[in-house]
C-alpha cells in the first residue's frame, strides 16, 4: 500500500470540511428539497394525534355518467405525480386534460370522459385512531368543452 501524499490528504480533508459544512448548513436553513444536505423533515415530524389524514384520489365521469377511478392503473399516471403538483392543477384546471387523454388513450372503447377531478378524502382522526368517518372534499374539478 502506498502512503498517502501530502496534498493527496489535503484533498480528502478539504472535502470533508465541504461536506460536514453543507451538511451543517442544509440542516439548520435547508429544506427537504436540499436532501441529502437538507433536514428531510418529511420523516421527522407527525400531525397531531386529532389532524384528519388525508387520502387524494383522481376520478373521472364518462359520459354516461358513470364515475370512473383514474389511478395509475387506469392512467400510468401515479398518485405522487398528481399530489405533488396538486397546486399547479389548481391554478390551471386545464392540466387535468393529460390525465383524462391518458385514460383514452390506454382505454379507447371506454366513454369519453367529461370530467376530471382530484378528490381529497379526510378520515377523522381522533387520539390517533381513525373513527371510521370521513368527509370528501373537490380540490381540483375540470370539464371538457363539449
């Protein structure tokens, strides 16, 4: 084994003091989306014991009427996509369209859809059991055109 030079030990130092150094400073002012340098606080925290959970869903309405799921089997689209860009679906409803042309496309017999909407299911909670009441909310509602 060969013995390590002197600047080879200053480069292995000096990136470890950028490391620990960034590490530090994500921890106290960074965010999750810092990670790995970020606190990642999406593990570290909880919702009180009485907080509703919340549960999204997509469903769509054909045009007979019928209520249609549009998970990720029905659209390829998973629900993570959709929860996390769930403010840009509010502020433009119109996105909902790449989730009803994704249904049509893997279902081409299927009744079109006429609405899209991203339901958020709130299950009561109470001392951090669920009471088996729950309470259904539209987040996000777009209708085709025709």
């Amino acid at each position: 084994m060969e013995t390590l030079t002197t600047r080879g030990r200053a480069v292995r130092l000096g990136a470890t003091l950028l490391g620990a150094a960034l590490l530090l400073l994500g921890t106290v002012y960074g965010t999750d989306d810092d990670f790995p340098f970020g606190p990642f606080r999406m593990y570290s925290t909880s919702d009180p014991p009485n907080a509703p959970a919340p549960d999204t869903r997509v469903e769509g309405v054909d045009r007979t009427g019928a209520v249609v799921s549009l998970g990720q089997e029905a659209t390829g689209i998973r629900r993570a996509e959709i929860e996390g860009q769930q403010d840009r679906y509010a502020t433009d409803p119109s996105l909902l369209r790449t989730v009803a042309e994704a249904y049509a496309e893997r279902h081409p017999d299927a009744p079109a859809l006429v609405e899209v909407r991203i339901v958020v299911r709130w299950y009561d909670i109470q001392g951090g059991r669920p009471t088996g009441e729950w309470t259904d909310r539209t987040a996000v509602r777009w209708e085709t055109a025709g």
